[in-house]
C-alpha cells in the first residue's frame, strides 16, 4: 500500500473514531493516538523519508492536508463536547427564576419629606431659597406683624395653642403657619429683593379628624422686588402647577382673604381624580384647593423693613400633606404622625 | 352665609343659571359651597307637582269608625272634593262645624306621591298608597311638615296662608334653593341678601332693588318719651332707636318662617323673628326691648360697674367684671335701675320680649368691633349678632334697618309707630378717599388700565369715582358699606375682582434675581436623610407634643415638669408638653410597630424645645435638631435566602451611626462607655464625644424600658445625636492621591485583657504603624479557654501601602517590629502571629 493510501485509510480511520469519542477523556486519548508525537500520523510520517524525491512533495502536502483535516475535526469535536457539557451544568444549575430575589435593606423618606424636596426643587430653580424659622412664636411675629392686631377678627381663621407662661412674660404660642418666616426673610434681606420658601411644622388648636391634625407642615413662598405684580404672582404658581401636576393642568384664581396679603387669591387645580367633574373629594366642586396666595400687604412689607411704596412682592403657601394625600389618595392625615410602618413603607 | 334664591331675587333679578351664578360669585371672592335645593329637581326630596298640590280644606267630619281620626274634605283643583283620612291634631277644633266659613289650606298629597315617613325616625322615604283606614278608603293626604322634609314637625299637618292658591303644584309655592357661601371675614358686607345681592348686581350689571320700607308714623313722637344717653361713644358710635305700641306677638308668617329656617334660624315669634329677619336681610343687627321693661324709657350705654350682674337671654347669670370683656370691662345697654343687655351681644332676660308684649323699643346700633369680639369670646357665644359687629357694620345702615323693620313689625304685629327716630351719632362716618393711578394698578397687578376703565369698573360696586389730573388718577370714595377699604391695595383688589382673576395675565418675574446662598443646614438635613434610608431606615415624623406619662415612660428622670414648655391649652393630655428629645415619641413608634412586624427601623430629624435661660434676649426657645435612630427584631427580613434568625443588637445601630458619621466626613468621634444612663443597658450604651462635647448617645435600651413600652423582642436599641453639633463637625472632603504601587498585607493576632478598649489597641497599632499604614480592619474577636480568663484575642489585617515605591520586606517586618513592642509596652499585650 502506498504512503498516500495509508494517509487515506488512517484518515478514514481516525476520523471515525473520533466520532466515537464521547467524553473529553476518550478525546484526549484520540489525540494522542492520532496526532500525538508517537501518535499514528507521526509514525506514518517517518516514511516520508523513503520515497523517491518525485513523490515527496505530493505525499508531504497530502500528509499535511489529513494532519489538518484531524487536527480541525479534533477542535469541532472538543468545542461539541463542552457544549454538551455545559449544557449538562446549566441544566444541573437552573434555579426558578420567579423565587423573590435577595432585596437590599433601603429605606424610605416620610412622604411630606418626599414632597418637600418636590417643592423645593421646583421653587429652586426659580430661585427661592429655604429659610427656617422657629415653631414657638411670639405673638406679634405670628400675628401682630403679620397685619393681625390683637382683637383682629381674622385671628379666628388660626386656632392657636398657647403656652403656658409665668404673668409678665411675653405670650408664646406654637406657630399657626410658617408666616412668621416672611418677617425674618425680609429684615435679613431687605431693602434688597428676595425670594424664599418657608417650610416647617405648624400647630392649630384643632380636633384632630381624618381631615385636620393640630400638626402639620406648611410651606410659604415668598418673592419681593421692584417689579413683582400679581400677574407675575400667577405666573409663578400656574408654572409651579404644571411642574406638579403636568403641563397645560386647568386652573382658577379666586379672590380670597388673607390679613397679611392684599389682593388675596385662592388657588385651584381642576381636581385630577374626577377630571372636573366633581367627587368627594373636591367636594363635587370639580376643583381642588392647592394654595392660598396674594400681594404682600404693604403694612407686612413694611414691618419687614420695606418700602411698599417702591417695592412690592407676593406670597404664596401650601399644605405639603395635603398634597400629598391628593397625590396618593390618602383618606387620613393622621397617619403621617403615626410613625406606622404600614403607612412609611408604600412611599 | 345661608342665603335662599327666592329672597335673593326680591334684591335683584338672577338670570343666569344658578350653578353658573355659583361659580360666578366664588371667581369674585364669595365661594359659593353649596347649593341646597328644598323640594325642587334635585331636592333629597322633589314634590311631584302633579302628586303634591296646595289644597283647600273645606269641611272636617267625624270618622265614623275612630274616635282619633278625622276626615277632611279637600278641594284641590280638580273638580270634585276628595276626602283625606287624617290624625291630625290641628284639625281637631274643626270637627263637625259644617262647611268651614274660612277654608284651611294644606298640602294635599295624591296616592304615589313621595314623602318622608312622619312617623320614622330620621328621614325615610315612602311612597303614599291607597289603604282602608277603619274602612274608610284612604289614597291621599294632608302633609306635616316633617313629610315634606320642611322641619322635624310631624304633630299636625302644615297650615299654609290663606292666599295660598289651589292646585298650585307646592313646588311652585315653597319651593327653593338656598346658596351656601363661606364668608371670609374681608366680605362682612356679604353677611346679608342684601349685600350679596349688591354683588350680584354689580357683576351682572342688573339693578339693585331696596325692599318694602312704608311706615305709617301713626303714634305720637317718639321725642321726649324715649331717651338715649351714650357714655362711650368711642364703643358706641351710633345708637338709633324707635318705638312701636300696641303690637300683638304671635307666630310670624309661614314665609318668614321659612326664610329663616332656610337660612339657619328658629323661628320664635313674630317680634323676634322680624329682629332676625331684618338683620339677615339687610346687615344690620338690632334689639327689640319689651319697652315697658325698661325703666324710665330711657337706655344708657356705659361700662359695667363693680359688683353688676346680669341675666341674659339663655337664663344665664354673668358677674358683669373685665372677665366678660376679655381684660376690658363689659358694655352695657342699661336703664336708670340697671343692666339690660350685654351690647350687640345677648339681650337680657329682664328686658326680654314676651307673649304679653305691646310696646316694643327697637335698637339699632353700631359697637367697637374690638369690645363686641373681646364680649363674646369672653362668653364663648358667638351669635349672628356679633359676627357681624366684630367685622364691622355699616354706619349708615341703622336707619335703614329700623324702617324696615317697623314696616315688617306693623304689618304683621300691628301697632302704632312713634313718629321719629332717636339718632344718637356722635362718631359720624368719615368716608375713606383714595387716589387710585392706572400706573399702581399696573405696579400691583400687572394690568394697563385707563383711569377711566378703572372707574367703570369701581362704580357698580357702589364707588364714587371722579378722574382727576386730567385722567391721571381715580380719585375714589368707598361706600359707608365698605369699611373694609382704607388703602390702595384694597382697591387695586376691588379692581382685580372686577376685571377678573382668571383675566390678569401669567407673567414671570422679570426683576433681577436675589442673591443666592448656601444653606449648610438643610443640606446635612438632606444627606442625613438619604444616608440613613440608604442605610435601610425608614422616616418618621412624629409629634412635638408628649406627655410627662411618655417621657418618664423612657427615662423617669426626664420626666421634670418644670423644664418643659407647656401648652396652656392643651386638646389632650398625651400631646401637653413640647418635646426635649425625640426618644419618647420615636420609641412609641418603634413599639407600636413592633406588634406588628419582626424587624423595624427608624428614624427622625426633628427639632426640640429647650427653654431658655431666665432673663434672656429672646423669649422663645432654642429649637435644635435632633436625630434619632430606633431599631430592634431581626437583623435581616425573613426569607428563603437567609437561615440567619439572628436578631439585631449594639453593633447594628453602632455600625450605621459609625457609618453616617464616616460619610458625613466628621472624624475622631469617640465611643465611651455609658453605664449610668437609666434608659440604657448599663453594659451596652455609649456617650458618644468629639474633644469633650457630647454629640449624642447610643445603646441598647434598658430592659425596664422596654417593659414600660411594652416591647417584647430581645434587645431594641435607640440612639440620639444633636445634629447641630455634628453639622459643625463635618469637614470637606479631600482626595488622596492613589499609589500605583502594591500594598503589603500583614495579619497580627494579638492577646490582650478584656479591660482594654478596641478603639485603644487600634489607635496603639495606628500610632506605631505611621504613616505607610492605609487601613486597619479588626476581623476577628475571641474569648475563651485558650487565651485565658480576663484576656480577649483580636486579630487585625493590616494594609501598608507607599506613595512612591514598592514596600520592601525588610521595612515591613520593621514597623510590625515596631508595632509589636509598642502593644506589648503600652497594652501588656502578647503576640499570637
Ligand atoms: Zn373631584
């Protein structure tokens, strides 16, 4: 038999055992017994040498063409092998992939906290800027400087918690509304132009039902300057609306009474959970109150340190729970004191 | 404000559709917040007008079966009479009197007519069918008022007018609407028909109307037989009165009766419902005097002396001292013997009119606000009278209101009217006037209006506006029923209201922007926030009011009265006292929490309330923030991924404080043992301090407090820290170069007594270590047999790393060297490896 029939028989030959090889082990053995430096093809090989020089370019070419033929068919068969077994693996590793995953432990901010960053992030970009101020007042930051005079009947929109102070003492009681902030803001500022939130806690002496709390937040605005008219005052808050509440939301401005803004205005949303048609919750008005607003009365912007005569400025303020009830549809403020994990943990 | 459609319409035609008239009115400042409809389409109850007519009852038979039951033969237009079965007490008296001279008109209700059940409690609909009644054939009725949803009357059936036409559906005849508006106290104006109806007026352009006021001055003059002497006119402005004689008191007609319940108030009698009226009406409240109770005829307005009493209207005796006036002393309409009413607040007893009143003296006054609202505090009764004087009523308006209702008074109680009016006025109205410029309409509102645009829109509501400076300037003069105006911003409102809100155009602020600047404070309060959820707690936000209960509940010790602020007024004694630490609050949270789930954390920032040093500048308290962290259950939530039962303890609240404090970048805070604190674990609580100021303290909450709380689980741990001083503390951060170089890690296992604190052998390590060390890491802690009693083994990995070269062993083993004899020398420690 010729060289080249050998080459042609060892091929047919190895090939097919290859296909009997069923694991990486059996592979391993092939190799070694066909390609191996003792392998078949290399004893074959050692035959080259013996043939006369005419026929030993053909059979070297043929030679390497079968080396290379094994040596690819060797490569299949390794890379069908490790399919197969890591197919065998992954069958051996599937888990269900609809057992709850491994949750990391993050917590949540109270609601009104949430909705206090809302508020400030869109007041901010208009430029207001926070400014606290205390929650036990006097009553002439509460009220007096706030265009309410002892005995002014408009005292009776805020029930008030007092404090119990020794006689002589300087009557003290739990802000009724972060008003009093505007007071501080202007002397900080004044006579140059400002612009600032008010947020915080604040107390009214007040049965506690689903609807009212005798705690809750509240969050004033405030812009004073030379030019700040009360289109610029709507400008603001239909700009505000619509960064909460999305753009081209309905809206109505109706006068209102404020003792420390003049004019006042009642600011309304159409009530997005009925689409104006009216429900409970907006009293089948189809409206729903989101803040009370006006030009700042020019008695406060004088207590304030300014001029009203040549500059003017509006003020603006909010209920963050309130908000946020209509937000998620909460039916009961009280939870937001509650410190109720069943209450914390949907928001 | 309760105002009915049919008595507003007397003031001014309404032609607008009435919901469209609501919102009209609530865009101009009086919000409409309801309508209640009464009988009408849309009523709880509507009066079918084919099935509920106005009958004519024409004769009144025995039963012949029933002693208690009555027939009535009724004539309700439509041919022939139909009989009625009916219990009727009222029609008892005409019972076998034959064909009645005078017809009675009822309400005649026809089988499937719908009807409140009389007899029910509360209101339940029925509908009427036909039934024999002690076998007679009952398919109709006359109504109580109750049945018509009228009143709660159901003892007889309602008597109408004689006038009432036949067969007019009652819907037609006593149907309405009634407008519920919320007045705002700047719309005291609105406080009457009248006044609303002036503002419909004005927005529709429609004319005012003024009701009937003929008086027929029948008696002799009023002038010297009544006298009025006012002692303070500075709290009594304006004090007119009148006299009518021979009136006979009686019930008041069923129109006026129903007026007022539609308006909110229970008809009493003529006399005093005509009082009502007239104020509801116009806006003006008055007093009727029985004037043959008043000594002398003569009425003095003065203060209260020492030692008066007074009985009011509601049988109620007032010590007349500065308590009834809110710090002043009390006004007084008084006769020469003494005390008759509380001014413009309650009438008195004594002077009271009653079922035998023939002379009537009639008080129409304007009072100080002030005193009437400081009164009426005083008693914690605020009528409708006061309401309106405490907002101020109109000072031309008194003899308005006594002409009217002397014309009322004659014509339905009869009598004499004496001829004048005693006018005491000695503080006349001084009419406020204002030069209103089209340039601060545009400053204040943003609208270019002409001077002349701007009267036009002024004068419907009853300005007088003249153009001055050749069209420059309005120059405007409120009505006397505006005594709300006295500024040129209340105008530039009046002129926003009129033009409308919804008008003015949106604009954004064009003026320069204020300087901006940081705000440290709520910055911390931010990233505090979002490292602890980060961390896995979540935020509560509880009271600032507690109890003494609370706070001693958490640490007896707090529980000192004297440091609290405290509420003069409290709503209930668990919400007395404002809080000096958010502990008590918080915890509550933390065992409420716990009944219901294995494993809660939270936490708070929230101010408390520190009284001040006596004699300090400020008055109010400090109010620094506090942080507080609650935690306690199972270290991690139950799942199918961790077996861990393990339940949470010091090191997890020490780990996320250590944490926050890290990521904060405040540095060097030390953890010392606090044994003596009586709301923590003596063994498992620190004191946490940075160079000797205390931030706050830490631990696990004493086994008596838990009790107290009723917490159940193992151990709950708590911690508070004052974020101001931790805000102080925080510092910027900095970036340290990274070594491109290897680190070197080296472990050393050391033996040390139990007595010497970690953060001691670590600093020890740290100090002999030097600078080439990068981080320390303490990864493991044994006590036991093998290191002896008293002795502890910590086993530290430590990092060294060179900015600029490759660590050498021989420097390594150098400083281990070094950090070896340092432990040994400075901690007694021995080296394990
Ligand atoms: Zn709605």
């Amino acid at each position: 038999m010729s060289l080249i029939d050998q080459l042609n028989q060892l091929e047919q030959e190895a090939l097919a055992a290859l296909e009997r090889a069923a694991d990486l082990t059996a592979l391993a053995e092939w190799k070694s017994a066909y390609l191996g430096k003792q392998g078949a093809l290399s004893r074959l090989s050692r035959g080259l040498g013996a043939l006369p020089a005419e026929e030993r370019p053909a059979a070297g070419a043929r030679f390497n063409a079968v080396r290379a033929t094994l040596e690819q068919a060797l490569e299949r068969a390794e890379a069908q092998l490790k399919r197969i077994a890591r197919q065998h693996a992954f069958e051996a590793d599937q888990v269900d992939v609809t057992l709850p995953g491994r949750a990391p432990a993050i917590g949540r901010l109270h609601p009104t906290t949430q909705m206090l960053r809302t508020i400030y992030s869109v007041l901010g970009e208009m430029g207001f800027q926070v400014w606290e101020s205390p929650e036990v007042e006097t009553d002439e930051f509460n009220f007096q400087l706030l265009n309410m005079p002892p005995d002014h009947p408009a005292r009776d929109m805020w029930d008030t918690f007092y404090i119990d102070t020794a006689p002589g003492e300087p009557t003290l009681l739990l802000r009724t509304h972060t008003s009093p902030g505007q007071i501080y803001a202007m002397r900080a500022n004044a006579p140059n132009p400002v612009r600032a939130i008010l947020p915080g806690k604040c107390y009214r002496y007040e049965q506690v039902t689903a609807r009212h709390e005798m705690q809750f937040f509240q969050v004033e605005g405030i812009a004073i300057g030379e030019q700040i008219s009360f289109a610029d005052l709507k400008g603001t808050l239909v700009a505000f609306a619509e960064r909460l509440y999305g753009k081209g939301v309905k809206t109505r401005f109706r006068p209102s009474y404020f003792p420390f803004t003049e004019p006042s205005v009642e600011f309304d949303i159409e009530c997005f959970l009925c689409g104006g048609a009216g429900c409970r919750v907006c009293k089948h008005s189809g409206w729903l109150e989101i803040l009370g607003a006006g030009m700042i009365h020019p008695t406060v912007l004088r207590n304030g340190g300014y001029d009203p005569e040549k500059v003017s400025g509006f003020a603006f303020g909010m209920g963050p729970e309130r908000m946020a009830m209509l937000r998620y549809g909460i039916d009961d403020i009280r939870w937001f004191f509650s410190g109720d994990e069943r209450f914390l943990q949907q928001f | 404000m309760r105002v009915p459609l049919s008595w507003l319409k007397e003031f001014v035609d309404i032609t607008l559709p009435v919901e469209e008239l609501a919102e009209r009115l609530t865009r101009a400042g009086l919000e409409c917040e309801g309508i209640e409809r009464i009988g009408i389409e849309g009523a709880d109850l509507p009066w079918d007008p084919e099935k509920i007519v106005i009958g004519s009852i024409l004769e009144v038979r025995r039963h012949p079966n029933a002693d208690r039951l009555v027939l009535a033969d009724v004539d309700y237009g439509a041919g022939a009479p139909h009989t009625v079965v009916t219990g009727a007490p009222n029609l008892f008296p005409y019972k076998d009197k034959g064909r009645l001279p005078q017809p009675l008109k009822g309400v005649f209700a026809r089988e499937g007519a719908e009807l409140y059940d009389g007899h029910a409690e509360g209101w339940v609909k029925m509908r009427l069918k036909g039934r024999l009644v002690r076998g007679i054939m009952s398919d109709a009725m006359l109504c109580s008022e109750k049945e018509l949803g009228l009143s709660e009357d159901h003892e007889g059936i309602l008597i109408l007018p004689d006038d009432a036409p036949v067969g007019m559906p009652l819907r037609d005849y006593l149907g309405d609407m009634v407008l519920k508006f919320d007045v705002l106290p700047n719309m005291a104006r609105c406080l009457s028909i009248l006044g609303v109806a002036r503002e419909i007026a004005a927005l529709t352009g429609a004319p005012l109307r003024m009701p009937e006021m003929t008086v027929v001055e029948d008696g002799p003059p009023i002038e010297g037989r009544v006298r009025v002497t006012i002692e303070e006119p500075d709290l009594c402005p304006r004090f007119t009165a009148t006299l009518i004689e021979g009136v006979t008191v009686g019930p008041s007609p069923l129109w006026m009766q129903r007026r007022l319940i539609m308006a909110g108030m229970r008809p009493i009698n003529n006399i005093v419902d005509i009082s009502n009226y007239v104020m509801l009406e116009l806006g003006g409240p008055n007093h009727m005097f029985d004037a043959d109770r008043v000594a002398d005829q003569h009425l003095i307005i003065r203060l209260a002396r020492p030692g008066e009493r007074l009985v009011t209207l509601d049988n109620k005796e007032h010590n007349l001292d500065a308590s009834l006036g809110g710090g002043m002393l009390p006004l007084l309409v008084c006769d020469p013997q003494g005390p008759l009413s509380l001014a413009g607040v309650m009438g008195g007893a004594s002077s009271e009119v009653s079922a035998t009143t023939t002379r009537v003296l009639l008080e129409v006054a304007v009072w100080d606000p002030t005193i009437i609202r400081r009164m009426s505090s005083a008693l914690r009764a605020r009528s409708e009278a006061s309401k309106r004087f405490e907002r101020g009523v109109d000072y031309e308006l008194p003899p308005l209101v006594q002409r009217r209702a002397l014309s009322l008074l004659q014509r339905i109680a009869g009598g004499r009217v004496a001829k004048g009016m005693i006018d005491n006025y000695p503080r006349p109205w001084k009419p406020v006037t204002l030069d209103l410029t089209p340039r601060e309409v545009r400053r204040i509102i943003g609208i270019s209006l002409s001077a002349a645009e701007i009267a036009d829109l002024l004068r419907p509501l009853g300005f007088a506006c003249d153009l001055i400076d050749n069209g420059a300037a309005v120059r405007v003069t409120a009505p006397s029923s505006r005594r709300d105006i006295t500024m040129l911003a209340d105008l530039c409102e009046e002129v926003a209201r009129m033009y409308g809100y919804d008008r003015i155009p949106l604009t954004l602020m064009a003026d320069a922007l204020p300087e901006q600047r940081n705000n440290p404070s709520l910055e911390l309060e931010l990233r505090v926030r979002d490292l602890l959820a980060g961390a896995g707690l979540d935020e509560a936000i509880t009271y600032s009011l507690t109890s003494m209960a609370a706070v001693a509940a958490v640490n007896p010790a707090d529980a000192d009265a004297s440091l609290y602020l405290r509420l003069a007024n409290p709503l209930t004694p668990e919400r007395e006292y404002l809080r000096r630490s958010l502990l008590p609050t918080l915890l509550e949270a933390l065992a409420q929490n716990l009944r219901e789930r294995e494993r809660v954390l939270l936490f708070e920032i929230g101010r408390v309330y520190l009284k001040r040093a006596p004699g300090s500048d400020d008055p109010r308290p400090e109010e620094p923030r506090r942080l507080a962290l609650a935690l306690a259950g199972r270290r991690y939530e139950r799942s199918w991924h961790t077996p861990d039962e393990t339940v949470m303890d010091f090191f997890d609240l020490k780990g996320i404080v250590e944490t926050l404090l890290a990521r904060l970048n405040v540095s060097g805070v030390q953890f010392i043992p606090l044994t003596d604190d009586p709301r923590f674990h003596p063994g498992r609580a620190a004191r946490l301090e940075r160079d000797g100021r205390v931030l706050g303290v830490i631990g696990e909450l004493h086994p008596e407090v838990c009790e107290r709380l009723e917490i159940a689980v193992p151990r709950a741990m708590a911690a508070e820290l004052d974020l101001e001083l931790i805000g102080a503390l925080v510092e910027p951060v900095r970036y340290r170069a990274i070594s491109r170089y290897p680190a070197t890690t080296q472990d050393l296992s050391l033996v040390a007594a139990i007595t010497v604190p970690a953060d001691r052998v670590a600093a020890t390590i740290r100090k002999y270590a030097g600078a080439l060390l990068e981080s320390l890491t303490l990864f493991d802690v044994y006590e036991g047999e093998q290191v002896g009693a008293g002795k502890r083994s910590l086993t530290y990995r430590l990092v060294f790393r060179a900015p600029d070269r490759t660590l050498n062993d021989a420097e390594i083993a150098k400083i281990r060297q070094k950090i070896v004899r340092g432990l040994e020398y400075d901690l007694g420690a021995t080296i394990r490896g």
